[in-house]
C-alpha cells in the first residue's frame, strides 16, 4: 500500500483542482446532499409537482420549499414550466445523465487503484 506523503496529498489535491469532472461531481454532491433537497429530488422523480404538492409532500414551509427549488433549478437539477398561473417542477433527467456518467467514470478510476 502506497503512503500518503504530504507531496502525494499535494498532488491529489492538484490533481483535483485541474480536473473539471472531479470539480462539477464535487458541487453537484454538496447540492443533492442537502436532506430537503434529496427529498425534492426524490420526490419530482416520480412526478412533476407544482410548489404546493412539494410542500404538502415534505411537510415544509413555503419559504424553505421556495429556497431549495430555486438552488435546484439554478444548478439545472429541476426545471419549471407553466401550468396555468402556476410553475409545475420536473427533474433535469439530462443533468442526472451527466452527473452519472462523472460518477461512473471516477468510480472507474478508483477501482483501477491498488490501494
């Protein structure tokens, strides 16, 4: 097993910072990590909903409901369309693919690893 020298941590560290992919998986991973957020998430992945039907569904405040949607649909996880006066939210299933397709990759990776 390798040890982990400073040098080597300084170099993974740059490693990471150089690498895109390694930086897009690290902010998507802190926005889905939010409980309310996974919640939303989880919950327009079976059916769009309006602002109302996310609320009932988590037993959440407006105001929390309203602040983690904007945060998902800033960062392209959700997206909004009209439904009458009203916004209905989906899941961004082309971010999701995305998002997978980074993951598989750094997973490839860390498996190849003799650690």
């Amino acid at each position: 097993m390798e040890e982990l020298t400073k040098n080597k941590i300084k170099d993974i560290k740059k490693e990471f910072k150089n690498n895109t992919s390694y930086k897009y998986l690290q902010e998507c991973m802190e926005i889905i990590g939010n409980e309310d957020r996974f919640l939303i998430l989880d919950l327009l992945n079976k059916k769009p909903c309006l602002l109302s039907d996310i609320e009932k569904s988590l037993n959440r405040n407006q105001p929390s409901i309203s602040h983690h949607v904007r945060i998902l649909e800033e960062h392209n996880f959700i997206h909004s369309s009209k439904k009458g006066k009203f916004k209905e939210y989906s899941i961004s299933r082309e971010k999701f693919v995305k998002l997978l397709n980074i993951w598989n990759e750094w997973f490839h990776v860390i498996r190849s690893k003799n650690y």
